[in-house]
C-alpha cells in the first residue's frame, strides 16, 4: 500500500494514497499541528503542510477538479489561495516520507493510520 509517513511531536501517522485520490487534498491533525496533506495521482507523490500560518489554522478545500493535473486549492474560511488575505504567506512543509504501509510501521510500530 503506498502512503505519505509523517512524524511530528512523537506522532507518527501514515496515510494510504488510496484515501487521498478523491480530491487530492487532506485537511487533518497529528497530535496538536494542523495539517494539510496533498497526493498527485497522476505522479503518485505526496506532500504535508501545517496549516496554520500567521496564527490562523486553515482549513483548505479543492477550487477545480483536477482534468488539467493542476490542484488549486483554497482556504474555506478566509478564501486566501495565491491572492488574498494572507498573499505572499507559504505554508511550512513537514517532513515526510513516501513509503509503503508495512515498511513505515516497521519503523514506528505505533503509528495511526488514517481511515
């Protein structure tokens, strides 16, 4: 099964790619950090975010489905994107590892796994 592995503050949590292909992006929590997980199908690979910036946690949604390969995406409460309120704002990208489920529980045997 491949997946995006991620650990931060002592949680690991692992999330399946099959889970995220709808709509290729994931608005989750991993003990206390926001997260925004985002998966290309059409590359297989993933990507996690915090999603807090600024003080303000996001919370993102998809603007387009995805028949051009390109994911726009926006926040539900602010309407930021690349324009907007928090312009000129990134998000900061957590480390991750893409992985197989099997090997990534190898390696932290008390990972949650999203569902």
């Amino acid at each position: 099964m491949p997946a995006i592995g991620i650990r931060v503050g002592g949680h690991a949590k692992l999330y399946p790619f099959s889970l995220l292909a709808d709509n290729g992006l994931l608005n989750d929590s991993i003990g206390t950090t926001k997260v925004l997980i985002t998966y290309d199908p059409d590359f297989s690979t993933a990507a996690a975010f915090e999603r807090e910036l600024v003080g303000a946690k996001l919370n993102f949604r998809p603007l387009m489905d995805r028949k051009d390969g390109l994911l726009l995406m926006d926040d539900a409460d602010t309407g930021s994107s690349i324009a907007g309120l928090l312009d000129g704002q990134s998000l900061k990208e957590i480390d991750s590892v893409l992985s197989t489920g099997f090997d990534w529980e190898k390696l932290y045997p008390n990972t949650e796994v999203y569902s």
